[in-house]
C-alpha cells in the first residue's frame, strides 16, 4: 500500500516484516494446538453432558438424575469426605517433615529428602496393593487394622497419603527455604521463645506456601482414580463413578455429567491457589540475611523421630510391593520367585504393555519437551501480539485444573465423533501422547517460563538490531541457556506418562495398553502379585530414569553450559 508524500514522491508505508509474519503463524499454530488438545475436547464433554442418551439436548437432567440417585450422590459425599481426611493427615505430616529437613540440624536431612520424593516414581495403584498385601483379607498385619478391613475410607485415605506427600512436601520445602534471618534475631531480642518465633515468625513467612499445599492436596485426593479403584472395596467415590458410568454402562451422557462434577472441586480448588499466589509478597529483600538454624535437642529429636516414621512407612510401601512381587504364594509360601515377573502366564500381551509404556514415555518427553518449551518462548519473548500471548497464556493454565479422567472422557466425545477428520487418531499410541501431553502441560509451561524469566531482555534486543531473527536467537542461545529446564521438562514428562492411569485409562486399545493399566486389568482378575511386580518395574524404571537424567545432565551441562562457570551470562 502506498501514500503520496508531501513533495509529490510515493512513499511505500511499512508492514509487517517476514520476522512478524513468521511469530504471527507460530502463535497461530500453539493457539490451534491448544483448541484441538484442549478447548475442544473439553468444551464437547460439556455438550455432552447437556444432552441424553439419544443425543437430545435435556439441559441439566442428567446433573440432577445424578445428586437424586442416592448411590451416585453418595459418592460426591464420600470424595469430598476422602479429600478432606487426605488432606488434614497430610499436610500437616508433610510441613513438619519438610520443616525437618529445611529448618533443623537433624542428620541425613538429605537422605529424608531423597526418600520423601520416592513415592512420585511409582503408579498411585502401588500404594493400594502393598496396603492390601499389608492389611488386607490375607495380610500379614491384618489385626492391627481397626474394624478388621483396610478397604474402604481408611485404606483409600492411607494410599492416597503415599500418592498425595511428595507433591505437598515439594511445595512447603519451598516455602521453608527461604526466610530472613533477621526477623528471628529480632524475636529472639524482643524475648520470644522458640514456639511464639514459630507462630509469628514461621508460619506467616510459609503461609501460602501453606495454601497451596492445601489445595493441591485437596484436588488431588478428590481426583485420583487408581488408589481407590484397588482398595475402595464399596466405598465409592467420583472417579470411580465415571468409571462405571463409562467402561461399565456404556452411559456416556451420564459420565460426562459426572466428570463435570468432578471438575468443579478441582476447579475452585485451583482458582483459590492461583488467588493466593498472586498475593504473596516477597520473603526475601536485598538487605534480608540468610537464615542458619540452630541446633535444638528436643526439636531435633522429635523431628528426627517424625522424618525417620514417614521414611520408613514410605520404604516399607515401596518395599512391601518389591517383596510380594518375589514371593511364591503369599502370604502361605513365603519362598522366594520371578515367576510373576513372566507376564506372558498371565496375559496374551506378554511383555507388550510395558514397551508400549516405554514408548509412551519416550513420546511424551520428546514431543512434549519441544512443544511446551516452545510455546512458553513464544508466550514470554514474543514481540507484540500481547493479547494473544496473554490468551495462550490463559489457555496454557486450564490442564492444571482439568483431572486426568475429565480429560480422558473429553478426548474420547471429542475425537470419537462421528465427521471428526481426527478420527483416525483415536485408538492409537498418538492420542495417547496428545492427551498425556495436553493433562501435563501447565507444569512443564509454568517450568519453561520461570526458565525464561531469567534471561535478560537484551539478547532478543540486541539480535533485533542486528537483525538477526528471533528463531536464530532462540536456538543459538537461549535453548542452550534453558537446556536444564528443558531436560527437567522432559523427565517430568517421561515418568508421568510412565505411571500416570486416569489420563489414558479410557483411551487404549488392545495394541496399545500401557503397563499402569495392565497393573488395573491384573488386580481386576485376581492376580495380584502380577500387578505387584509390573507396578515395581514401572517404580525402577522411573528410578532409573531419573538417575540416567542425572548423570547425562551433569556431563551435557558441563560442555553445554561452561559459561556459568566463567561468570559469562
């Protein structure tokens, strides 16, 4: 386009150049990525659960069929009770544990840490068998249970408590790391004993710490599919509900209905803990001190006592289900085996579930690493285009808050409909990876932004006046900066999709079973020590995982990475 200037000249009026065009179409393919993944999927499951069997639109009947139906409504009473319970046993557990590690001189705080962080490489389903190999009908601890059964409230409480302690302890361990000393020098000066520093000091320095950890404990517990499928016994609960509803009834109206109940806990539960970050104030100021905690006998010796029971409970589950995997015939002979590790005298599929798992971990790492890096670049460095950016942003933050059987149901409306040209990709390892991807993208984005927030402006400032394109600038040198998060991303993903069930539990076919559902469909039939086994090799292989991660970032960062050795940056 072309205006006539002053002096009669034409003067050609300046567009976007091809660096804008090319930012504009990447934005376009995140936010068409994002619709297809996950706005679509989610937004067809709430038309669903708006229309009956037939597919007539009926409203909010199926909502209220659900809260009549004494059994149904029960449930909703019993998640909430569940998640409740979880939550008031956790938490608190989980704060003094981690306030062993961060803010005492107990001994091997590093060892406690290592141990607290276990229970994030095994399936939700491992708590659950070793508690009834532990306590259950034939359970070598069987007496000690109070009213003679562990299935039911109390076991899913307990297993869920392994699932759930990891994800609070991480959160109030960061809470506890920092703190500024002289605050507790002056409560000490003012004559403030150790317990009136705790509660004016301690506690409202962590306090959000404190609320996150509430509601990510709370969503989890009332969102886990796998602990209570195993050792619910007739305790049912939501997740279950949408089980039944779906696999067994065939009723999908019904399930859908059922799974936006399910969301609307987590949804508050996540929207409040957004709220509460957002309020925090910094801890730590230029002029704050760091905090050295002083040895305390009685303090350390109560704190030594709690860090040493939830480590021991903790390698005790993990060890119990390593144990009745080896075992002949528990608990009668107690002679050791690795017969049930001959997956193929228990299943036609043999040894396939696990390779398929391998598979599904390798894919989501690779294509999720790339993709969630990617976009949270495009997001965060991009030039112009704010509300865009800002929406892709929003619509990044949606999986966070979305349980994984809510969007496993969703996948199935959405790309099981009749006329979807993505059709095709349902009932393969594809759909497996996009929706393990899709239900753990928030994560791996909000590690990818802090990642980027951390690299001054000017590179991108610099290299625009130099006029180098932004893509070339990215790879060259802030993928090199961000490899760590990078990797991080991709591991998290790997032992994700590893152990994760809720997610895919309605989306395999016979060729594509993956080894946590197989742990399921073995524990449905009766042959527990099967299941064991496969639930402790999913355990070593996300163990192993993780140490191979180690070893191979300490050697790629040091080539990678000398930079920050040399004080470059």
């Amino acid at each position: 386009m072309t205006v006539q200037a002053l002096d009669g000249r034409v003067a050609v009026r300046a567009g976007p150049d091809a660096e804008t065009w090319v930012l504009r179409g990447a934005l376009a393919a995140l936010f068409l990525m994002m619709a297809v993944f996950i706005l679509a999927p989610l937004g067809t499951m709430v038309h669903k659960s708006l229309t009956g069997a037939d597919g007539a639109f009926v409203g909010f009947d199926n909502y209220a069929v659900y809260l009549r139906s004494h059994g149904l409504g029960r449930s909703l009473v019993h998640s909430l009770a569940i998640a409740l319970g979880t939550t008031a046993l956790v938490v608190p557990t989980a704060f003094f544990f981690a306030y062993g590690v961060m803010r005492s001189t107990v001994p091997g705080r590093a060892v406690f840490k290592t141990i607290a962080l276990l229970p994030l490489l095994a399936p939700s389903l491992l708590p659950a068998l070793s508690l009834v190999y532990l306590f259950g009908n034939q359970g070598l601890l069987k007496a000690l249970v109070p009213g003679g059964t562990i299935y039911g409230p109390l076991g899913i409480m307990l297993g869920m408590s392994f699932y759930v302690f990891p994800h609070v302890f991480l959160i109030l361990l960061a809470a506890l790391a920092h703190a500024d000393g002289r605050l507790y020098e002056a409560a000490e000066v003012l004559g403030a004993g150790r317990l009136r520093r705790f509660a004016v000091v301690t506690l409202p320095g962590v306090r959000y710490g404190l609320v996150s950890a509430v509601f990510v404990a709370f969503t989890l517990a009332i969102t886990d599919f796998g602990v209570p499928k195993v050792i619910g016994g007739g305790y049912d609960v939501l997740a279950t509900d949408i089980y039944k509803q779906v696999v067994g009834q065939q009723n999908f109206a019904m399930g859908a209905a059922v799974g936006m109940i399910l969301l609307i806990p987590s949804a508050l539960a996540f929207a409040a803990d957004r709220l509460a970050q957002r309020r925090q104030a910094a801890a730590i100021s230029a002029r704050s001190q760091p905090f050295h905690p002083r040895p305390s006998p009685l303090r350390d010796a109560v704190l030594l006592m709690l860090c040493l029971g939830v480590s021991a409970a903790i390698l005790g589950i993990l060890g119990c289900a390593a144990w009745a995997s080896l075992i002949r015939f528990w608990p009668y002979d107690l002679s050791l085996t690795l017969a049930h590790y001959d997956f193929t005298a228990v299943s036609p599929q043999g040894w396939r579930p696990y390779g398929n798992s391998l598979i599904l971990a390798s894919g989501t790492a690779v294509v999720g690493a790339g993709v969630i890096f990617a976009g949270a670049y495009l997001i965060e460095r991009g030039r112009g285009l704010e509300v865009w950016r800002r929406a892709l942003h929003a619509i990044a933050m949606i999986p966070l808050a979305v349980p994984g059987m809510v969007l496993g149901i969703a996948y199935i409306f959405f790309f099981n409909a009749p006329g979807n040209p993505l059709g095709g990709l349902y009932g393969t390892m594809a759909i497996l990876i996009f929706c393990t991807v899709a239900h753990f993208y928030t994560v791996g984005h909000l590690t990818a932004l802090a990642a980027l927030k951390q690299i001054d402006p000017e590179y991108e400032s610099v290299s625009a006046s130099l006029r180098v394109p932004f893509w070339t600038t990215a790879f060259k040198v802030v993928v090199p900066v961000c490899l760590p998060a990078i990797l991080e991303i991709a591991l998290y993903l790997f032992v994700n999709a590893l152990t994760t069930v809720s997610a895919v539990v309605f989306l395999y076919a016979p060729d594509t079973l993956v080894a946590s559902i197989a742990v399921l469909n073995m524990d449905d039939v009766g042959d527990s020590a099967p299941a064991a086994a496969l639930a402790t090799l999913i355990f070593l292989t996300a163990l192993a995982a993780r140490l191979l991660f180690q070893g191979a970032v300490r050697g790629l960062l040091a080539r990678s990475q000398a930079w920050r050795a040399s004080g470059g940056g």
